[in-house]
C-alpha cells in the first residue's frame, strides 16, 4: 500500500493541474466568444430622402443575417474621414475607387447595384461633357467619381447639402448644372421642366468594411442580399 501512495499523490495532482488549465482556458475564451457577439458594426448610410425608414430596414436585413448594425447617418465627405479615424466600421454603398479615395485598407463583397452618373443642364448646346466652356457646374461634395472627366471643361463647385441643394442651386441660376447619380436624381424629383439629363457614365456600387472585419463579410454580404430582395419587392411609392 505503501508503495501506491505516491502514484495516487501524482495522479492527484496530475487531475487538479489539468482542471486548472481548463478553468483558465475558458475564462480566456469567453471574453473572445463574448465580443464576438457584442460587436455592432456602425455602417455609414449617404444623404438621402426616407433614411429613416431604409435604415430600419437595413438593420432588419443585417438581423436576419445574424450581425447586428447600427446605421449612422453621414454625408458623403465626412465618410472618408470617419473611416480613417475609425468612428464606423464600413459604408452602404461606395463606387469601385472607394478604397483607394479613402486611402486605407477596406474589403467588399458582391457588387450592391449600378447607377447611372447624369449631367442635367437646361443648356440645349449641351449634349456631352465635351461641349461644356467651363460653365458651374455642381457636385456632391465627397461624390468623387466622375471629377476627372468634369475637370478639363467645367469649373466644379462642390456643394455640401447633397442632392437637393445642388438642385435648389441649379434652378435659383446659381449653378448652370449639376452632375448626379440618377437615384439621387429621382429621389429629388427628377429632371426639373425646361432641363434635360446625358448621361455620362454607369457605375457599381459595393458595400465596404474596414479590413479588420473581413471574417464577417459573409454575414455582411447576405444581408446585403435580403435588404435588396425586399426593397425590389416594395411599391414604388415607398423604394
């Protein structure tokens, strides 16, 4: 008997080391686990009319994924700069150069849509770009796309109350055009009487995340989807 009790000592201790190690393992698993489902992404959503009533939808769409987001309203210049201080995790929509406008490291998924970029003038001469002589031309501040092409004929104004003051602008004669993406241009009203809207190029839109996030991507995708699906299945009065 004598000779069994030091093995049962060891076997003792062997089990309590063990026990310790486990208990110890899960106090430093479920901090992890714990975040995990705590996290909610904060997703940038653009100037636009309804956006109380989109966003709700949108959150609806993210639940059904299971990822919780919580939409926050920005215009589109200080959503750049809310990326790069790290103040949201991501944005709605943003065109194909969005990564590199913003100038840091940001994934997206599937494309989310397309939009036509339109300039509307009331000018009759005007049917391209290329026939402008540098008249004020209007563009959401933040709004990127499509600058280049503006710059050599036009004298750019950016305006930052988004697409119905740059409209407001071009009908008080402040502004000879605008140079807008055509839901904006619906949202609006569309083209105002006595103006006509050339179109001038077609973009995609993706939703974006800061990079970190990556291994949430396919939450975020699908719920993408969902909200799309619902709102093609909306009347025309409330899409």
């Amino acid at each position: 008997m004598a000779l069994k009790k030091p093995t049962g000592i060891l076997r003792s201790c062997m089990v309590a080391v063990i026990l310790l190690a486990a208990l110890i393992l899960s106090f430093e698993l479920l901090p992890s686990a714990k975040a995990e489902e705590e996290i909610c992404l904060k997703i940038a959503f653009p100037e636009m009319q309804d956006h109380d009533r989109a966003a709700e939808r949108y959150r609806r769409a993210m639940a059904k994924a299971g990822l919780c987001v919580d939409t926050v309203w920005l215009p589109n210049k200080r959503t750049a700069n809310s990326l790069r201080r790290g103040e949201i995790d991501g944005v709605f929509a943003g065109v194909s150069t969005f990564r590199t406008y913003v100038g840091m490291n940001l994934v997206h998924g599937p494309a989310v849509g397309e939009f036509k970029g339109v300039l509307v003038t009331a000018d009759s001469n005007i049917r391209k770009i290329s026939d402008l002589r540098h008249q004020d031309i209007g563009v959401w501040l933040g709004a990127d796309w499509g600058l280049r092409e503006l710059s050599p004929y036009a004298d750019i104004v950016t305006v930052p109350g988004g697409a119905d003051m740059m409209m407001r602008m071009m009908q008080e004669g402040r502004l000879d055009g605008v140079l807008i993406d055509d839901n904006s241009l619906l949202q609006t009203g569309g083209v105002p009487d006595g103006y006509h809207a050339i179109e001038v190029e077609t973009l995609t839109n993706y939703s974006w995340l800061r990079k970190e996030f990556e291994p949430l991507l396919p939450r975020f995708n699908h719920g993408t989807d969902i909200y799309r699906t619902a709102l093609e299945t909306l009347p025309e009065t409330e899409s």
